[in-house]
C-alpha cells in the first residue's frame, strides 16, 4: 500500500474494512450514520499518512487510533453546530437573537443571518430547516427528496460556504 499498490488496497479493504467498520459501531454507539461517515475519514487519513508497519498489531493499533481521532472530530464538529443551533432555537422566534462571547445581544448577526437566509430558495431554505433545526439525518433527506445522501452533504455544504459568504459581507457593511 505505500508504495500505492491497487492490490494491496483491495486486500485491505476486503480484511480491515468491514472491521473498522464494527469498531467504530461501537465507538459510536450503534449509530450507522455516523460509523459510516468516521470510516469514510478514516479511509481518507489511511491514505494520506500510509506507512509501513512490522506487524499486524501496530497496524490495527494505527488504524483503531485513526478512527477514534475521526470519531473525535467529528463528535466536536457536530457539538458546536449543535451548540448555535441550541441558542439560536432557543430564543422565541419575534426576538430571537444570538449573544458573542461577553454574553451581548448581537442583533447585526441576526439580521445577517436571517438576511442570508431570505437569499435562499425555499427548497434550500427548508432543506436548513430540516437538517439543522429538525435535525434530521441526512440519510432520512436524501430519501424523502429521492436523491443519494452525498449529493444532500454537498448541497448543505454549498449552503453553508453560501450563508457564511452572505452573513461576512453584511457584517463588513454595517
């Protein structure tokens, strides 16, 4: 595999791959969407820092370290989404505002986002509703929208570089 062997990727995939894959099953708890998602970047970290190994044990060692730290990650990735999604939902919805770190009412970020949001198309808009209000997996959108999950991660990804654009440059404004 160092030497990027297409064989040797395809042994491993067929000996480690589904083992990986139940490892990080019970990391997270049962939770197949989010296995899924931890083995994809592990896969991606395999890749990219592939070394050489005397032996199979330091191997799995390696590849078990590789997938708590995409666990990881991941986990801090959704805790801080879910933390402004907490405090913005959390507000009655005439007032809702979003406070900064000294704990103040920040109303231009408000009025920001809320601006960004009204640039979206509805089907976007309730696409954000759904998956960071409602949170519904993404699994469960690509199924009711007929379409596969990477295209719904792709399409929210695209929304969030477009709500974070639209929300810096009514900052910079005011």
């Amino acid at each position: 595999m160092v030497r990027g062997d297409e064989l040797s990727y395809r042994a491993f995939h067929d000996e480690y791959v589904p083992r990986l894959r139940r490892y990080l099953l019970v990391i997270t708890r049962g939770n197949e969407e989010a296995a899924r998602e931890c083995l994809q970047a592990t896969l991606v970290k395999l890749v990219r820092h592939i070394r050489g190994f005397d032996d199979e044990t330091q191997f799995w060692n390696w590849l078990t370290v590789l997938a708590r730290t995409a666990y990881t990650d991941q986990h801090r990735k959704q805790s801080r989404y879910r933390a402004f999604l907490d405090r913005f939902k959390s507000q009655p919805e005439v007032t809702r505002q979003v406070s900064n770190e000294n704990g103040q009412v920040d109303g231009q970020l408000l009025a920001a986002l809320e601006q960004g949001l009204n640039t979206l198309t509805a089907e976007d808009q309730d696409l954000v509703q759904r998956k960071y209000l409602d949170r519904q997996s993404v699994r469960d959108i690509a199924n009711s929208l007929v379409s596969t999950e990477k295209a719904v991660e792709s399409r929210l990804g695209l929304l969030r570089l477009k709500l974070k654009a639209a929300v810096l440059t009514a900052l910079q404004n005011e």
